[in-house]
C-alpha cells in the first residue's frame, strides 16, 4: 500500500514540475503570459488534489489506484 503512495506522490511532482516549466516558458515569450497564469493556476489546482487525494486514502488505509 505504501509502495502504490510513494508512486502516486513521486508521479505527481514530476507532472507538476513539467507544467511549472512549460508556464515559464511561456512567461518567456510575453505573448503567453495570460495562458502562463492559466497553467500556473490548473498546474496547482491538480496538484492540490492528487495531494489532498493521496493523503486522504493514506488516512483511510486505501492503496492508491494504477497509473
């Protein structure tokens, strides 16, 4: 069950680094500034809630599910 966290976890930093590096690359380009805080935004939102997911199934003793 840990195992299935630990995954889950590691899965979601590295998706939300992604995103972090394509909204600055966007913020980069000045012309994308306005879709850079929209990525920013939904990129922290998600995070938000495959953490809050993670550690209410880890409270509640529930493997998390397959990627």
């Amino acid at each position: 069950m840990v195992y299935s966290h630990h995954t889950w976890m590691i899965g979601t930093l590295w998706f939300y680094a992604l995103w972090r590096v394509v909204g600055w690359i966007l913020v980069v380009t000045i012309l994308g500034i306005l879709v850079a805080w929209i990525v920013f935004g939904a990129a922290w939102l998600w995070n938000a809630y495959r953490s809050i997911k993670g550690f209410v199934d880890l409270n509640n003793n529930r493997a998390m599910p397959v990627q």
